[in-house]
C-alpha cells in the first residue's frame, strides 16, 4: 500500500480517497487510556470507499471505524453502582478487545436516556426496566435485550429527625419521576410503612446524584438513593429507612437498544454484549474484588470506604449483578404486573414481559 504523501497525482485520480488539504491533528488513543499510546488522525482525507457500509444507519449515533475498531457511544443514566458493569467493561478494556472503540456518556434521569435512545442520538441506553417498557407501550421501536442488575437495591433514606416511615407524613419525597417503576415501588413500601399517597408530596428531582443533594439542601425529607450514596448519607447521620430489595427483588436495570440501529448493526450489539458479559462474570471473582472496588471509587468519586461497603452489599450480600446479563423473564413479569396494579400499564393478552424482549442478541453473544 502507498503512503498518502507519496502518491502521484495520477495514484490519487485512480484511489478511493478524495483528498483536499488536511492538517495533521495528534490525540489520544480512545477514552481513558494512557497518553503514551498516540495515534495519528488525517484529517480532510473523505469519501474512503471500502466496504462501509454496514456501518450505517439512519439515527444519529453512527458507528465509525477508529484505528480498526468500531467508535460506539452508549448512554448510562447514572453514575452509581448500578452501572459497575459498564464502569468495569471500560476499564479492563472488555469494548476494546471486542473491536469497539467505546464512550458513554451519563444521562441526568432515565427519561432523559429514553428520548436519546428513543430518536436515535444514543442506539443503546441502560435503565430500570419501568422506563423502557411504558415507551414500548407507547409505540416506540426500541427493546430490552439484556439485563446488568437482576433487582432494584438502594434505601430510602431520610433526614436525621426522621426516624421511621410514618414521620415523613406531610412532608416532601423525591423521586425521578411520580410516573416511574421506582415511584410505584416507593409509594408501596411507603404503604407498608403506614402512609396513604396522600400523607406526602412526591417531588421529581432526577437520579440518584441529584436527590442526594436535593436532600442534604433540605429541600426534601427522604429520597431513594442507590449505592453508595445512600451510605455515605447514613455516615453522615441520615436515616435508612428502607431497602429496596428486600421488598421488591423483582425490578432489573436493562441493556436497551434502538432496534433500527440493532437490526442494521447487529454485530456492534453483540460485540457491546460479549463486553458487558465478561465485566458481569469478572466482578463476581474473588480475586478480582480489590480492583472492582477501586473501579467504582474512581467512576463514582466515592471514598473507598464506601466503596468497600457498597462491594459487600450489592455483591456479597444481594448479589445485584445479574452474571453474563442474563434476563429472567418470570422477574421482568412481576415488573409488569406491578406496573399494571399501578395503572401505568394496561394489562391485556399482549402485555406479558416477552413482548418488550428480544434475547436473541444476548444469545448470539455468548455463543459467537
């Protein structure tokens, strides 16, 4: 192969390549990567005319090929524990070996993430079940293709003069949103607690990070916080009232995707999931339990206190992680049913946890 720079004009005429003056720009190699590893971008160079173009699609998000491997950006609705296993992925270099040159990037809520994935801007967009399952409902042409978390965990948590469930009568809660799964299930335990729906005020703040601090503002009396902000909140004398997955173990966080993008790019999908399965299979090793903590003090920017804690819950003692992201459809049922008790979905013949799913990706990664 000719380098550019030695080409004759009749070699340029005869290539694939439409040039016209271009500077040389030197970057990083990919997202978080050591300095040390340089690579060479051409810019100006167009019109490259190799076969492409199975790398196309009509959203926004469209996958390119960097240095060989395939530039996908993918969306996560929360900078907290939940996402360990994209956070693990990225930085063991799981996307890289499978190709992809991968970036996320962090949504304030999950609705928020369902209008990027829904348009197209972001093809795949992890989230609590609820949230893509009401926008199915809606018509819109997305699916659950995977699961990262097997149950909802985190507490409800409440300011220091609050000691249990009924004190919080007349006062404020946040939530992510009132129409959201995690609201339904916050208002049952609530329920449990002694509260009717209308002993309180439910107040939409966004995700965990902002209800965190919407909480130590006072702005509001409890919240539902996820690993490791809540226990970072309980040092530092707020009340747990709370937890989420003893009263609902039933309520997982999705892979998601954009099934104009999926059904176009379908080894992209598969290649993302390989990724995901091994981070969701290295996290539950042993050996690996020091670095998995570090991980997530380094993504979450939590003190490794923390992050020893949130370690031993959500791994040891409820292990959340769902191993090689499987998806039980029996769980993802009760999910349905609860929303339909909860009139945010109508229950009829079609409603049933298949008819948001399509596994057949998953299956295809953990079998390429």
């Amino acid at each position: 192969m000719k380098m550019i720079g030695s080409m004759s004009q009749a070699d340029r005429e005869d290539s694939n390549i439409t040039f016209r003056p271009i500077p040389f720009q030197i970057m990083p190699y990919g997202t978080g990567r050591s300095l040390s590893r340089i690579s060479v971008s051409i810019l100006g160079a167009t019109n490259i005319k190799e076969d492409w173009s199975s790398f196309a699609w009509k959203g926004k998000a469209t996958p390119k090929m960097t240095n060989k491997k395939i530039a996908l950006t993918t969306g996560i609705t929360s900078k907290t524990s939940q996402n360990w296993t994209n956070f693990v992925a990225q930085e063991k270099g799981f996307f890289e070996k499978e190709g992809l040159n991968h970036d996320y990037v962090t949504m304030r809520d999950m609705r928020e993430g369902m209008d990027q994935l829904i348009h197209g801007k972001i093809p795949i967009v992890t989230a609590m079940a609820d949230t893509p399952i009401l926008e199915i409902e809606k018509g819109a042409n997305i699916r659950i293709i995977a699961s990262i978390v097997r149950t909802g965990f985190g507490h409800i948590v409440a300011s220091p003069e609050c000691r249990n469930i009924k004190q919080l009568k007349g006062r404020g809660v946040a939530v992510i949103d009132p129409q959201s799964g995690s609201t339904v299930i916050l208002r049952e335990i609530l329920r449990r607690g002694g509260l009717s729906d209308q002993d309180y005020e439910v107040k939409p703040v966004g995700g965990t990070p902002q209800r965190y601090e919407a909480l130590k503002r006072r702005e509001i009396a409890a919240a539902f916080l996820s690993p490791p902000y809540d226990f970072q909140a309980e040092a530092e004398g707020y009340t747990l009232l709370a937890d989420y997955a003893e009263h609902f173990p039933s309520y997982p966080l999705t892979i998601n995707v954009n099934m104009d993008f999926a059904l176009s790019k379908p080894q992209v999908v598969i290649r993302y999931l390989k990724a995901m399965i091994m981070a969701s299979n290295w996290i539950y090793e042993k050996k690996n339990r020091d670095e998995a903590i570090s991980i997530l003090e380094k993504n979450v920017n939590v003190p490794h206190h923390f992050a020893e804690i949130t370690y031993e819950y959500v791994i040891q003692k409820i292990k959340a992680v769902s191993p090689g992201c499987n998806l039980s459809l029996s769980e993802l049922e009760n999910l349905v049913n609860l929303l339909v008790k909860a009139n945010l979905l109508k229950k009829d013949l079609l409603s049933t946890a298949s008819k948001y799913v399509d596994l057949t990706f998953l299956e295809k990664a953990k079998n390429v």
